[in-house]
C-alpha cells in the first residue's frame, strides 16, 4: 500500500518537534512538505525550528513554506513558558565539550513560496490524495482558504489538533491553545467543506510522556535529543503539577492519521466562539439528541486508547 502523502503545518514547538519526526519515522506517510505558522513562539523561530528539525530527522531536502502571523486584534498569545524561549526547549543553546553547537542548524533558508499559496498548490497538485494535519494555529489554513478555497477543497481531508469539548481549556477556562490564537481562522476552516477531524485536549490530555520513557536500554538515537528536547517541559509540568510529564498533544493528531483505530470519533456541527471576552476560542459542539441540528461539519475524538497510543508514538521515536 503506498504512503499517505500529508502536509504538516505546525508552530514548533516541543511536542510539535515530536510530531514532525514521528511523521518522519513512520513508513505509512509521505511527508511532502512542511508549513509554519506563528503560535508556540514567533514566526521566525518556527520556521528555523522546522528547518533544523528536518535536519535531524535526515530529511533536509524536504521544502519548509513560512507562513504568516494571526491578524493584529490583540497581540500574538505564545507559550514560551512551556516550550523554552527558542520553542524548542533551549536545545539551540546547548553546546558540546569543545563549546561547538550540539545541535548545530544548517543554512537552509525557507522555500521562497509563502504557505498560503504553497498548501492550495499541493492539493491542486495530487487532487484528492493529500492529507493536511495542522499542529498549530489555523492561520495559514484560514488564509489559504481565503485565497484560493476550491485549491484547498482539492484536500483529501483535514487533521487539526485543538479545541477543548468537553473537558477545560489548557489556556483559559474554555478554550485550547491553537484555536484561542486565532479563532476567527478556526471557524473559516470549519466552514471550508473539507473532511474535517479534530484531535482535541479531550484525548491528548489522556497520552503523556515522562523521563523515564526515555531510558529505556534499547533506544535509539534519537534518545538524547530527546531527552534534551524534553528537559524544559518536564520542569515546566513539575513547578505546575507537581510532576514531570509532557502531554503528547501534537504526535496524537498524526498517530491518529497512522492509527485511526486508536480514538473513536463523534460527528458534529462546530463552531467556534471569536467574539466573547470570556469564551474566546471555544469550540462548541451542537451535542443535542432531541432537537433538530445543523448537519455535522466535523469529527470529534472522544475517546482514546491512552497506553497504546503512548507506546505506539514512544516506539516510532525511540526505534533504532
């Protein structure tokens, strides 16, 4: 059976990191290029994040398309906090014995062409076959759509992780991060008409990683970045929950490409809330049984089968 050809549009981003080589590693996709957006931490450090990413993942000759910022209505929401200053959890500052680079990035710079023109080009391209799966914030997606929305319905399907159902938000009472960032953008996606499928905090939250995943005898060596990747985010969830961890938010919307049969999805019709001072960014799913409802615009994950998500994701990354 021949791989599954997706993009992957993402804001690295720690777990975002874990999700693009996941998909690297993973013989059943075709990764065919990569879009950032702005979200975890700025555009610029995105894009460079993708760069040495697909380096270390030994796919340098793979295009990296810069996307563009969430419209200036308020100022641009990060999570530095939890990803490190540089987004990758301050592995660019790391330095071997000899002060040389551990992780030393290339000079590769971006493909010329912007992701907004770059994703309705690959779908018009392979009409039907390529799989979107958005990591970030809905930016690029949402402007893309606007530019050229029957080059985006040339979509096979769509893949978001985000939103927040029915369990709390990770960034206010209400609403995950991704769509809090630019909810405006969430919604033009959702009215876009493309098989849409939503990973959102109700499973992800279920699936974690922890320091001693990464000691197992017969990791590969992918180990020690991953380890180093991780180190920022296991202090951040210690000082915040009193353990460290790392929820595997991003690496479930592409396992669950690989692994449908891992998390059970719900028909709905969503909309997301762009105006309210304090529902900002909440998805909101027409869950109703005994009233007439608008037609489902997507799919939900509800369930998840946790532990075999988490080692399927954890044997992908640590195989030799």
């Amino acid at each position: 059976m021949s791989p599954l050809p997706i993009l992957l549009d993402t804001d690295p981003g720690v777990d975002d990191a874990l999700a693009l080589l996941l998909a690297l590693r993973s013989p059943e996709l075709e990764l065919v290029a990569v879009t950032t957006a702005a979200g975890n931490v700025g555009l610029e450090a995105t894009t460079r994040n993708a760069l040495l990413l697909l380096e270390l993942g030994g796919r340098p000759d793979l295009p990296v398309h810069a996307g563009e910022t969430p419209p200036p209505e308020r100022a641009l929401v990060t999570a530095a906090d939890v990803h490190g200053g540089d987004g990758l959890g301050g592995i660019t500052a790391l330095t071997d014995a000899a002060g040389r680079p551990r992780y030393p990035a290339g000079h590769r710079a971006p493909d010329p062409i912007p992701a907004v023109e770059a994703i309705p080009r690959y779908a018009r391209a392979r009409p039907d076959e390529i799989t979107l799966i958005a990591i970030g914030p809905l930016t690029n997606v949402a402007r893309a759509a606007e530019r050229d929305p029957e080059g985006l319905r040339r979509l096979g399907g769509i893949v978001v992780m985000g939103g927040a159902f029915r369990c709390p938000g990770n960034v206010t009472p209400v609403a995950e991060f991704n769509i809090f960032v630019d909810p405006a953008a969430a919604q033009t996606v959702l009215d876009l008409g493309v098989p849409l499928r939503f990973v959102p905090l109700d499973v992800t939250e279920r699936v974690m990683v922890r320091p001693a995943d990464l000691n197992k005898p017969a990791a590969g060596r992918l180990a020690g970045f991953l380890r180093d990747l991780l180190e920022h985010t296991f202090r951040f969830y210690t000082d915040r929950v009193g353990c460290p961890a790392c929820h595997l938010h991003d690496p479930l919307a592409v396992a669950a490409v690989i692994r449908p049969d891992l998390l059970r999805f719900r028909d709905a019709f969503v909309a997301v809330e762009t105006t309210g001072e304090v529902t900002r960014g909440m998805t909101v799913a027409d869950l109703r049984e005994w009233l007439d409802r608008p037609a489902p615009n997507c799919a939900f994950a509800e369930a998840v089968d946790a532990e075999s998500a988490r080692e399927f994701v954890l044997e992908r990354l640590l195989s030799g």
